[in-house]
C-alpha cells in the first residue's frame, strides 16, 4: 500500500506537558483518514508538525516518500492544502479575492481556476459579498478553497464542522467526499464528532496521550461496531463449545462475556449451556457506534 503520510516515534514537548508521545500513523494514498481523539490527545500538534509551523522534538515523518529532514520537504508541503484550527482568510475580501490573495501568495501566473473553485465549494454566487458577512459553513468552504488553491493532493483539516449547523455539516461533508472521489484528494480530517466522521472515513486513526492506540479501516471498524447479542455467562469456555458446536460466530470479550453474531435462538442456547452447568445471566442486544468504540479504546472523557 502506498502512503502519503507516514510518522515515526514523533515526540513533542511543551515544557512540563508531552503532546506527542512516539506518535506512529500511517495516511494511505486516496483514503480520508479520521484522526479521532480526545481534548489535548496531540491532533492539532500532530497537523502543526506536518505543515511545517513547529518542529518534532525526535522522531521524524514522511511526506510523499521526503523524510521531513530533507530539503525537498519544502516541496512536498507544496503539495499539501491544509486548515488548522480556523480558516485562514480575509474577512474584509470578497470570497473572489480571497483566492486571488492566495494565487498571488503561490506566486501562480494567471487567476484561472479561480471561478471553478468557488463553483466547486459553492460560493460561485456571492459576488461582492465581504466574507465577515458569511455563514460559519461558507466561511469553512472558503478556507477549503483557499487551502485548494495550490492543486494540493492531500487536503489536512482540523475540525472542519466544529460550530456548524446541521445544513453546514451536510454541506461540508459532501465537499469532502466530492473531493476525495472525484479530484482524487487524499484527505486527513481530525474530528469530535465522531458519528459524522463514521458517514466520512474509510480509515481511522485513534489517538491517546500523544499516540496513536489503534489504525483500522473502514471496514474493518464495521466489523467491530457490527451488531450483535452480548451474552454474560458463569462460564465463558462452556459458551464458546455450545457456540462452536452450533456454527454461531462469536467473540469472548473477558471471562464472562461473549459477542454473538447473527440470529441465534437463545432457548436453545440456554439448553445446551445446562449440560455443562451453566447459565446465561443476560442477554441484549449490543450497535456499537464509531463513538462507543473509541470509548472502549482509551477511556472516558470530554473530545476535542
């Protein structure tokens, strides 16, 4: 698999408090990759390294195969449009010269393109309307835009809906899954709301104190947030032989707890669960969410 982007060990430090702690991720080529974690995890030090606004204090990454000690990292941060923390526009500027701004700022030739971006974010029609007198979602489309300007082919936005409306998020998320399908952009997109990111991702990265604790894809992350029936037993190994002998898949989860999957007929569990002595305790039925599962990963707590 050919990555974009690619960590190791990266350590950041601010003062007494340690942001990243041998963070290790890997971005593939073509992926929107959700980098989920709580308030403080180290999300927006790791997007601030990778642009190039502050150093690693060890440890190194990969940018389109140049190592960040190399001097062709210059260019390959030229390949990369990036949002951290707000959009970086003009509010006094039209959204028309917004972008004018940043093509002068790319040191590009000509404006074309320009109409077909705000075409492309929805913004075609705003005319002369100054950007302090956008919505919070057409401003975060604007800063998109501006990020867009120099062709990128990875697109890094920190916290993209935070704020918005529901329309806003709609609007936002289907940029970004315009961009990713149909400009081929690969995207890394930190987010809280995490059931929203679930409508978005087709990789994620979980992230705990400074490190990244698990990366899975889509599909895979589908296979554990499956739905199934959590039984709690006295004896987990007697459920797994009943389940083994009727075909039913499972997963034991501790000593007395097992994820079954499919229609299983309880009646006829319990029945074969008596011959060795054992009793199902309880029974329900169990829908992890994207969010559910990230709890279960690292612990309770308030998101970023």
């Amino acid at each position: 698999m050919e990555y974009i982007l690619k960590t190791n060990c990266l350590e950041k430090k601010y003062r007494d408090f340690t942001a990243l702690k041998g963070l290790t991720m890997n971005v593939p080529k073509g992926a929107v990759y959700g980098f989920v974690g709580k308030n403080g995890a180290g999300k927006t030090t790791l997007i601030r390294l990778i642009c190039g606004l502050q150093e690693p204090d060890s440890g190194e990454f990969e940018l389109f195969g140049v190592k960040n000690t190399d001097r062709g990292i210059f260019k390959s941060r030229r390949r990369m449009g990036a949002i951290v923390e707000t959009p970086s526009i003009y509010l006094d500027m039209t959204a028309e010269d917004n972008l004018k701004q940043q093509y002068d700022v790319l040191g590009k030739p000509a404006y074309e393109g320009i109409s077909e971006l705000l075409n492309l974010v929805g913004l075609k029609d705003t005319g002369k309307k100054k950007a302090k007198n956008f919505s919070l979602g057409m401003r975060q489309r604007l800063g998109i835009a501006v990020a867009l300007c120099g062709d990128p082919d990875l697109l890094v936005l920190d916290e993209p809906i935070n704020g918005l409306d529901p329309q806003g998020i709609i609007e936002i998320r289907e940029l970004i899954i315009k961009l990713n399908r149909e400009k081929k952009i690969t995207v890394l997109i930190s987010s809280h709301i995490l059931d929203e990111l679930s409508k978005l991702a087709t990789h994620y990265g979980f992230i705990d104190h400074g490190q990244v604790v698990k990366e899975m894809s889509a599909e895979e992350l589908e296979r554990e947030c499956r739905k199934c029936i959590r039984l709690k037993v006295t004896d987990v190994n007697a459920l797994a032989m009943v389940l083994d002998e009727m075909g039913i898949e499972y997963k034991v989860t501790d000593d007395n707890n097992a994820d079954v999957y499919g229609s299983p007929v309880l009646s006829e569990i319990t029945r074969k669960l008596d011959k060795y002595g054992c009793d199902l305790i309880t029974a329900y039925e169990h829908d992890e969410s994207l969010e559910s599962y990230y709890i279960s990963l690292v612990g309770g707590g308030s998101h970023e």
